[in-house]
C-alpha cells in the first residue's frame, strides 16, 4: 500500500473529477431545446439521406489479423531480452513457435485475405 | 514434480501437427481433390501405431502418457478413422465443402483431444480444451454453401464455449490463489494434508463443472445443442457428438480422481439436479422434433445426463462406467449418423421423419441399421446400449441414491419414445420411396463396424469394461502412489 499509493490517490481524484464534472453538468446547466436546435448538423441544410454506410468486412478482416501477428511480437519481446541467457535451446523453441505463425501466415496469403479488394 | 524432456512422449502429437500444416499448406495448389483425403486416412493409421507402440513417460511434469492416455487415445482415433471414411463419402456428393480444410481442421482437433487425455496439469487441459474446439467451430460454419444458419449455430456454440472458456479460468484463478499450484495430483495432497476450506475448493470445481458441463451439454449450457448439430454437416455432427463429449467426460472424470480425490462425495452431491434435469429436458424436447438430426441432438443431451449418474456414484466403479457409456455412445452416434450420411446423399428432405415413410420397402439393410441403432439408443437389451444403462444404474443403486435411479429410470421411459417413433414411421407407415442407390465402401465398412460392435457389446462387454477399469485404476493409483 506504501508504494502504490501515490497511484491510488491520483486514480482516486481521476475518477471524482470525471465523475463531478458531468453530475454537476446535468445538475445546474441551462435547458431551453426548441426543435431547429436539436436537428442534426448539416452546414445549415435541412439534414437529408441515410445516416449509415455500408461497412467494409475487409477491416475486420485486417483487424483480425492484425491481432493475431501483434500477440506474436509480444512473444517476442521477452525472449528478445533473455535471449543470451536462454542459448541454442531458446533459439530452437521460438523458431518453432514462429514456424507455425509462418504457416498460419503463409495460409493467409494463399487464401487471398491480405489484399484489399 | 521436474522439467523432463522426452520428445519421443509427443510425438504422436508433433507427426499430426505437421501433417496438418501441410495440408493447410499445399491443398491449394493440388489438383487431386482427394489428396488430403489420403493423407489424412495414412496419418490417422500411423497415429495409432504411434498410440500402441509410443513410450511410457513424462514431457515436463504437464503430459503424462501411460496405459490409460494410450487406451483413450486408441478409442478416439478408432472413432476419427471411421468419421474420416465416412466423410469421404459425404464429401463426393456435397461438392462445395472445401477439402483441405476439412481434413486438415479434424487433424488439429484431434491433437487437442490427445492434449486433454494425457495432460496432468490444469492449464494443459485448458489448452486441449481451447485448441479441440476451435477448428470444429470452423467445420461447423463450412456449411454455408449449403445450409445458410450454420454461420448461426456456430456462432451459438462459439460464444458459449468462450462463457465456458471463462468460468475454466475463473476456477483456476481460485485454485492457484489457494493451493499454490496447477498440477492434479498435488491439488489433492494438499487439499489432504494441510487444512485448506473444503468449500472453497468445491466452489472452484463447480466453475470447472460450469465451463466442462458446455462441452457436454448438461442442462443450464445445452442451448447450443440443437442448432449447432441440425446446421453443421452430418460427419462434423457426428464429430461433436462423439469424440468430444468423450473426450470431455473421461477429462472430468480424470480431474475428480486425481485433482478432486477427497471431494468425491460432494461433488456427487451436488450433480445430481443437474443430470437430472438434463435426462428430463433431453428426452422431453426429442419428442416433438420432426429433424432427425435435431431428435438425436436432444437426445444426446440426454445421453450425457446418462454418462453423468455415473459421476454421481461416488465410488471408482461408477467412474468407469461413465466413460464405457461415453464409449458406447460414440459407437452408436458414429453408425447412427453414417446411415444419415447415405440418405442424405440421396435425398437431402429424407432428413426429416415424416418423409421417411415407408422406407424399409424398398430399403430392408438400410431399416435394419437404423432398427439397431434406435434400439441401442433407447436401451433395449441385446443391445450394447443397454449394458451401458444396465451398468451404470447397477452402480448407482449400490452407492444407495436410489430415488435418483428411480427418476432416473422414469425419465429415460419417457425417451424411448422418439426413437421408437422413428421405427413406427420407417417400418409401419404405407408410403413408396425409391432412389437410385449405391453402397460404397466407405459406406459399408463404418456402418458394418459399428453395427456388428453394438451387438457383440451387447452381450459381451466384458472386454472393454475390464480395459476401462483397469485405466480407472490407474489413475487412482497416481493418486495414492505419485510419481
């Protein structure tokens, strides 16, 4: 408790602050809507159309993966570190690891999921 | 409790894993369409020599490999080797199911099976459990071409299987933040030699039960059941409904022996609402279902609230018999749903029972496989079915809960009805059904197998019930004498 507790008392006044600031909000600020106020803002137009866009699965897509290779790396982060320390059987056991992320990898490219259209 | 490092132990796994990434690998480029068809077959032959002849030891203190892993490894590969033969056949008529990924995915499921049946470490189960679940997710979903809600009934086993995932974890943070460590058998001498709460630890098994009992479909996670099963195709149904409740069960019951040892009693205690209600709920929805794969998924939720009154026998003969009626049940479902592989090549409507009208006419072999396997499902005795039941109440009633197996017997009358419906509409119903035909052999061999097993274990059990018990023996053994 001795050490964190210069994190705990900045958390503390984090939390109160964010929390005073929008209760004191919705407690004493000013409200008079009227109709053109609360309209969607259009640059001064009447606002027309649908407000969606089709989505691209492709970003999931490349979020997927994107997660996939990033736990990679930091997997190899530490051994990066200790690398010295671990010798020749450190080096054997992360190229096999990294091995199978080639084949996950050399999968996905052959099924077409690294281009864009 | 040392870091050992035999290779040679894992090998099994290693030969699979790497034969799985070449299909993934080079299926694209081949233009034989079989390929990974045979390559698939050889590795399943090879990884049971690899089973029978692979040596006894430790790989780190986490994988065990002794006679018990090696017995349910063989039994495992037994019911791959049949859903590979029988998947062939599935996969001449319904075109648009990739290969290679078919294959390659049941090979990857395959080793997360073995990862849970050797494993001798919490963690280690967890991860067979994570990487036997995820390709069949996939396999699932490959359904598309075909049947556009399998993306929904994956989807469905998906997410209850992370809600699973993480009661697992849950109770593993519990059990590591009070004993100190993963590894099962020093989970029960420190449970037996120093004074730690009984009841804490229940509370961690109940977590572990919570995330084991989605696997098995018991009662309050069953709702995957249905639809994963009727969306998914035939042989990848039989894959779930087989190998990995299999695997699930004699994984829980390996986790009570040796990690969970003096809590045997309580844990029985408190199972048995919950595999009460599963026999009653399977085997009441199976009675309105008009898609026979959808009867037979309710009524394997039903089987496995069967399997689990073996659990709640506290005594170590009622744990065995929990996993011969696992056994059991993957020969049946396995000859069940290759007679649905044929006549859903033919005629996909024929799924349905009311189309099945009058099919033993023109069809008597076909009648008469179906005729063996309701039986056996609904416990008719010359039957390996009903050894199984027979067995497992014969247990139960000497661990004195006999109001249990009389409820228990009662709501199993109630679920011999679907299967007996089925029988009515084949065998009695007046209606004319013809398709041209044909019996391949990687039709006839699984059928033919499973057949002949489930009569000769009907009359003669004592074979595999000797191989089980003496695996349960041993792994009380470890427990008493560790190593």
């Amino acid at each position: 408790m001795s050490i964190y507790q210069g994190f705990f008392i900045f958390a503390f006044i984090l939390l109160a602050l964010g929390v005073i600031l929008v209760v004191v909000n919705n407690l004493l600020a000013l409200r008079r809507p009227y109709k053109e106020k609360l309209i969607a803002y259009e640059c001064g137009l009447d606002p027309s159309g649908d407000t969606r866009i089709p989505f691209r699965i492709r970003f999931y897509l490349i979020g997927l993966l994107f997660l996939v290779f990033d736990v990679e790396i930091v997997f190899l982060y530490p051994w990066a570190i200790v690398f010295d320390h671990l010798g020749l059987f450190g080096f054997i056991e992360i190229f096999v690891f990294m091995i199978m992320l080639l084949v996950a990898y050399i999968y996905a490219w052959s099924e077409g999921a690294l281009t864009w259209e | 409790m040392g870091i050992t490092l035999n290779f040679s132990v894992i090998f099994t796994e290693i030969i699979f894993i790497l034969i799985s990434s070449l299909i993934f690998l080079t299926d694209k480029f081949i233009k034989n369409k079989n390929y990974s068809f045979y390559i698939a077959f050889i590795t399943l032959i090879v990884g049971i020599f690899l089973a029978l002849f692979t040596p006894f030891g430790n790989f780190t203190y986490a994988y065990q490999n002794d006679f018990s892993s090696s017995i349910l490894k063989l039994f495992v590969l037994f019911g791959a080797i049949l859903i590979t033969l029988i998947s062939y056949n599935y996969l001449q008529h319904f075109k648009a199911l990739n290969y290679g990924e078919y294959y390659g995915l049941i090979l990857f499921s395959l080793v997360g099976s073995f990862i849970m049946l050797s494993a001798m470490d919490l963690l280690t189960i967890y991860l067979g459990l994570e990487l036997m679940s995820f390709p069949v997710y996939f396999l699932i979903a490959l359904n598309y071409a075909y049947n556009k809600t399998s993306l929904e009934g994956s989807l469905k086993y998906f997410l209850m299987g992370s809600l699973g995932s993480l009661f697992i974890l849950i109770g593993l943070g519990l059990v590591y933040y009070f004993i100190g460590t993963f590894t099962l058998p020093e989970i029960s001498h420190k449970l037996i030699e120093e004074s730690i709460n009984n009841k804490i630890l229940l509370l961690a098994f109940i977590f572990f039960l919570g995330g084991f009992s989605i696997k098995l479909s018991f009662v309050p996670f069953h709702m995957w059941a249905p639809d994963a099963y009727e969306s998914a195709p035939v042989p990848i149904t039989s894959f779930i409904a087989s190998i990995m409740k299999f695997t699930a069960m004699a994984t829980l019951v390996k986790i009570i022996l040796i990690g969970f040892n003096p809590l045997k009693v309580q844990i029985g205690e408190l199972l048995i609402p919950i595999i009460l209600l599963t026999i009653l709920i399977g085997n009441i929805m199976a009675i309105k279902q008009d898609n026979i794969i959808r009867m037979l998924a309710y009524s394997s939720i039903a089987h496995a609230g069967y399997a689990g009154l073996g659990l709640i026998s506290g005594n170590y003969a009622g744990y065995s018999f929990s996993i011969f009626y696992m056994l059991v049940y993957l020969i049946m479902t396995i000859g069940i749903f290759s007679v649905l592989v044929f006549l859903a090549n033919y005629k996909k409507d024929l799924l349905n029972i009311p189309n099945m009208a009058g099919l033993s006419k023109n069809y008597p072999f076909i009648s008469f496989l179906i005729l063996i396997f309701m039986f056996s499902l609904a416990g008719v005795p010359p039957t390996a079915g009903f050894m199984a039941k027979f067995y497992v109440f014969l247990f139960l009633i000497k661990a004195k809960y006999i109001w249990v197996a009389l409820l228990a017997i009662l709501f199993s009358v109630i679920g011999a009805y679907p299967y007996l419906r089925v029988l009515k509409v084949i065998y009695m119903d007046e209606k004319d059904i013809s398709f041209e035909y044909k019996y391949g052999i990687t039709f006839l061999i699984p059928v033919c197998l499973t057949a002949f097993l489930v009569i000769i274990l009907g009359v003669y059990p004592q074979v595999l019930t000797n191989i089980i018990y003496k695996t349960i023996y041993l792994y009380v053994n470890l427990f008493f004498y560790p190593q």
